[in-house]
C-alpha cells in the first residue's frame, strides 16, 4: 500500500496565489520551440523517450526525499521534477499532435495503440484554464509543506505513570495496540496516533482540501474527489458509491453482530479503539511471531513467488525495508524505469524501489514484513511484467487505474494467511512448522471479526466523500475534525483503531481519493481466489503466475479494470465472493483449510538456487548503507543470507 503509495513531500508554505496568478498568461499557450515531428514514428519515439526522462527525473527525487537520503534530492528539486513532468503530461500542442496523427488513419497498430494510450493519457492531464494551473501549483506548495512539517512531527506517546515521552513511529504505535499487554500502553499509543490529526489539520489540510476543490470545479468536475475518480477509474464518483454502497449495506447486519460478539465474549471495553485488535488476536499474534522471522522474510517471498512462476523480466529492485527516524511513515512501491518494448523489439526491464517500516525486534514485525513484501511484490511483478511498445503503459498514475493496480499485490498478499502457504512457508528459526491448533487458533479469533476489516476499509473514501463535499466555509479543523468521528461511528461502529486523520493517504495528492482502489480490489481478489481455487490450489501453482501474467499484467493501462476482472473470472466485479467469505461458516472454513494444511505439510521441500530464480536483480538497502546486492553476490539467495545475517548482527546479538 499503500502500500502502493505516490506521495508528494516537502516545500515551506510559500502565499502563492497571487504571485501565480501574476506569472500566468491570460491564456493558456502551447510550448513556444514544440513542432510537429517529420514522420509518426519519429513523434512516437519522441514522445516515450522525453516521457522515459521526466519520469525517471521525478522517480528518483521522489525516492531521495521519501528515504531521507539528504544530497542530491532535495525538495525543492522534487517539486520542480515532479512539475516537469506534470507539464510534460499536461502539454496541449503534444495532445494536439497524437490526435492528429490518429484522425489521418496511418501507421501500424502498434503505432496506432501508442497514439491511443498517449491521447487516453494526456487527456487525464489536461488544465486548459490557466487558474486551474496556478491553483494546482498553489495545491503542491501546501502539500509540500504539509508533507515536511508530518514528517518532522514528534510522534509517540507519554509512557502511563510519568515515565515520560516514548518516541515512537506510527507503525511502532499500532504494533504497540495490537500486542501490548498493557491497556494503559495500548490507549497512550492510540492517543498518539489520533495527535497526528490535529497536526496536519493545523498544518494545512484546510487549506489543501480548499485548494483542490477549486481546482477540480474549475475544470468541470464536481469535486476533487469527482475529478480523481474519473481520471484514474475512468467512471463518476457516482457510480463508485453506487457499488460502495452495496457493500456498506450488505455488511450492516454482519458489523453489528461481529460488535455484539466481541463484546459478550470480551466484555465492552473490548470496543474501545485500542483494544479491539488486542482482544481479538493479541495473544495469537504473540504466538504465530516465531513463524514469522523476520529476517527470513525477503526468502521466504521469493521461494514462494517462484514457485508460482512469477519471473520479473531482467527487473532491478532496491528495498528499504527498516524503519528509521525520518523516513516516510508508510510502505509504497514506485518505478523509476518503467518496462516497455522499444521500437526496434529490446525490452527494457523496470526499476522498482519499495519500502516497509519494519523494527524487526517488535513483536509481530516478521509477519508485517512478509506481507508488505508479498504486497509491494505483487505490485513489482505486475509492472515488470507489462509488455506494451510505450513507457506510458506501465507507470502507475492515472489512467492507471488504483483498483487494477491493487488487485495484482493484494491477491498475492493474501497467500499469507491460507494454510496451504502457512503449512509449506510459516517456519520458525530451527524450521518448526507453524502447528494446526495455533492455525486454527487464528482463524477461531479473527474469522467472525473480519467484517471490521472491510468496513474500515470503506471508512476512508466515505470520510473522503464527505470531506469534499463540505462547502469551504466549513473546512476548520474543529470542523473536519469532527467529521471524521462522524464518519468512523457511521461505518464502523464506534471510533476507529487507525484514526482516519492518522492515515497518510489523505494529505497526498496522489493518494487522496485513492483508497476505493483497495475496496474494488478486494472484490477482484476474493472473485479472483475463487475463480482459481474452483480449477484446484493457488500456492506454489506455476499456471496461476501465468494466467495473472497473460489476464491482468500484460496488458497494463491499455485495458478496462473491469474488463479485465471479467475475462479472468468470467463474470463481472461485484462484492459477492467477499461477503460470501464473511459469511462462511466458522466450523466448514477449519475443515478446509486443515486439508489444505495436512497437504502443505507434506509437500515442503527446502528450495535451492534453482528454485529461486526470480529473473532480477535485488538490493536491500538501509538509506544510504547497501545491505546486500544479489548482483554481487552471486544470487537471490546469497543476497538473503547476507540480509538475515544483517538483521540477526544488528537487532539479536
């Protein structure tokens, strides 16, 4: 997540509306030295080549600042890449000269299908109204700022019985309410995580939300949720509710019984935000830690993802997996170098760099890790396996749509909690397979509770919706503030466990309005599992990698999300195989899923190099220290020996 997650960072709060509004022409002109190119494949190549650039340009400032790697990449740099690129996008006279390339009827279909993704693409970008442009430059400033001053925030919360303040990130935060034994540590980590609110509500949120509102009306929308819906979906914030909507009502009855029970079982206090995960699985997770290591975790996601026969095409991944003061507060996966075929047939392989926020000595870390590592790898394989004639079919914005993207990492990091994976990958330091009965044990404390998942998941574009929609009389912090409250008690019941202003896709423009792409691709992952399991077992099955390559990766943004999840499972999206899921019977799912286990058991066998070849190149990194390099040292798996040993030398000694 966000997991796959494009955010913008840092500029000092600069009164730019005026002074922009004086540097703008009356009217929006076309770049002054743009001319037509000679011949098509002459524009073509052009237009992929100065796209290649810009993009890498921004990638890589992009990636500086977020890891806090300090010189070269500096915000200011990062705001004037990411505004080249922008108007490398939003060029008219570009827009102009594909559609009239298109109108004259020539060229291959392959030239054609360039031409097609380049006017689908520069459309999403354009801003004809000169006062959209200063208001969207106005919005980056904010933002920057806004993105600074979080990251610098003093996070943590005042240890209970004067013991002082505790520093904490705010993934340190939520491991501390999920598996600390201690109610009065758990509500002081809560309490942090809910302090973020305020901050970023004094700190600019007010005036962004303001600024992107008026933006998005002034290029006809209703709103910037509207506009980022219809951009990155390709339908109306409408119709998204519309499906939205099925899914909040046909969850209502399963929220309020799941509240009921966790309350008759662990008592009222039980639904208190900083208890609930507790009460549910803080014991388990304390026990299922030791099948977690989480050293072995870069291993274990490439023995697994092998055996699926996902193969990343010559990739490059740098990974920066530990948390440390500073860095950006949640995973994401972007791509310098997006995968495409040139013209004369090469195949240029992708650059991936993805990050966690793992403190590998907390309790529950080595399982956080392995998931946001089958996630964010979801999210590598999937780019790296798009094979189109244009850079500008594997980048991950709009018209890319979040949905699409999200399907490939969250079916994949799914595996994560099936038997069949648990029973082959879930080991422990000396090898111990994780046993039945805690398996079982987990499915017993969760399974009637995973409704609060899905709903907290509909939280954020709710709360989104509703924040858009306020007239900008109303966008005080006391205001959105409350809101927010309003909005958690509606869709979940009571106060939430992540506070809605804690989470870090809100202030981002990229990732504002985003959060639906989760919701649909929850759909397309439960459709997807079942549509495959009907045909036999998922893990360690090389037919489900090539029907995920051949179905959803090949084709990138040249296809409909929707389509896409159609031709695969042969029917359209809707919420039923999840609902169904929710609904599945407690004492059928242990039954399956100890077939699955008793059959995982057997089949496990320790993997050697063969086993692992992933086709790339990894890096693990800690800012600026290299880790390891599967380049240099001969392989993947030497490359995670050297890792394991790392980890084990820097946190376990």
């Amino acid at each position: 997540i966000f997991f796959r997650l494009s955010l913008s960072l840092a500029l000092r709060a600069l009164p730019l509306r005026s002074a922009a509004r004086s540097l703008l022409p009356r009217r929006p002109c076309l770049r002054s030295a743009y001319t037509m190119a000679p011949d098509l494949q002459t524009f073509i190549a052009g237009v992929n080549k100065e796209y290649d650039a810009v993009h890498r340009a921004f990638e890589d400032q992009f990636w500086g600042t977020k890891m806090a790697l300090g010189e070269p990449y500096t915000t200011a740099a990062l705001s004037q890449t990411k505004g080249a690129m922008e108007a490398f996008l939003r060029d008219p006279a570009r827009l102009a000269e594909a559609e009239e390339w298109l109108a004259k009827g020539e060229g291959t279909a392959e030239q054609r299908k360039c031409l097609q993704i380049f006017v689908r693409t520069f459309k999403c970008y354009q801003m004809s109204d000169a006062e959209a442009v200063a208001l969207r430059d106005q919005c980056t400033a904010v933002e920057d700022a806004l993105s600074a001053a979080r990251n610098h925030m003093r996070l943590g919360y005042e240890a209970p019985g004067g013991g002082g303040f505790v520093e904490r990130s705010s993934v340190q935060l939520r491991t501390a309410m999920r598996t600390n034994d201690d109610e009065a540590v758990r509500k002081a980590a809560w309490e942090g995580l809910r302090s973020i609110g305020p901050f970023v509500l004094d700190n600019g949120l007010c005036e962004m939300v303001r600024l992107r509102n008026e933006m998005a009306r002034r290029l006809g929308y209703e709103d910037f949720y509207d506009y980022k819906v219809q951009q990155a979906e390709g339908f109306s914030k409408v119709k998204l509710f519309s499906i939205l909507d099925t899914l909040l009502e046909g969850t209502d009855a399963l929220l309020a019984s799941a509240r009921e029970r966790l309350a008759a079982e662990k008592g009222m206090a039980a639904l208190e935000p900083w208890n609930t995960g507790y009460m549910m699985a803080g014991d388990i997770e304390k026990q299922l830690d030791p099948y977690f290591p989480f050293e072995t975790a870069l291993a274990t996601w490439g023995e697994c993802f092998a055996k699926l026969g996902i193969s990343y095409r010559g990739a490059t991944m740098t990974l920066d997996l530990l948390d440390r003061k500073g860095k950006y507060s949640n995973g994401f996966c972007h791509w310098p170098q997006p995968a495409w075929v040139k013209p004369d047939g090469t195949w240029q392989p992708s650059t991936t760099n993805f990050t966690s926020l793992a403190d590998p000595a907390a309790v529950g870390s080595g399982r956080t890790a392995l998931v946001t590592l089958m996630h964010e790898a979801g999210h590598a394989a999937h780019f790296a396996n798009i094979v189109q004639p244009s850079p500008l079919f594997s980048q991950e914005r709009a018209p890319t749509s979040v949905a699409y993207a999200e399907t490939q990492s969250m079916f994949l990091d799914s595996l994560c909690k099936d038997a069949a994976w648990r029973g082959r990958y879930a080991r422990s330091r000396d090898g111990a397979v994780l046993p039945w009965e805690l398996h079982a044990a987990d499915i017993t404390a969760t399974h009637p509770y995973e409704v609060f998942q899905l709903r907290a998941m509909l939280c954020v574009p709710y709360f989104e919706k509703a924040l858009y929609e306020l007239p900008a009389a109303e966008l005080t912090p006391d205001r959105i503030q409350a809101l927010a409250d309003s909005v958690e008690r509606q869709v979940q019941g009571g106060a939430s466990g992540r506070p809605l202003l804690s989470i870090p896709h809100i202030i981002s423009d990229e990732a504002s309005c985003y959060y639906h792409g989760y919701v649909l691709a929850e759909m397309a992952v439960y459709q997807t599992r079942a549509h495959f399991l009907r045909q036999g077992p998922i893990v360690d099955n090389p037919e489900v990698g090539r029907r995920l390559r051949e179905a959803y990766w090949d084709a990138g943004n040249s296809a409909m999300y929707l389509d896409l999840v159609e031709g695969l499972t042969g029917a359209p999206l809707t919420g039923a195989a999840w609902i169904a899921h929710l609904n599945a019977d407690l004492e059928g799912l242990l039954k399956d899923e100890r077939q699955d286990y008793d059959a995982a058991v057997a089949a496990r066998a320790e993997p050697t190099a063969a086993d692992v070849d992933l086709d790339m190149r990894v890096i693990v990194a800690d800012g600026n220290e290299r880790i390891a390099d599967s380049k240099a040292m001969g392989g993947f798996l030497p490359a995670c020996e050297a890792f394991k040993t790392y980890v084990r030398g820097r946190f376990f000694a």
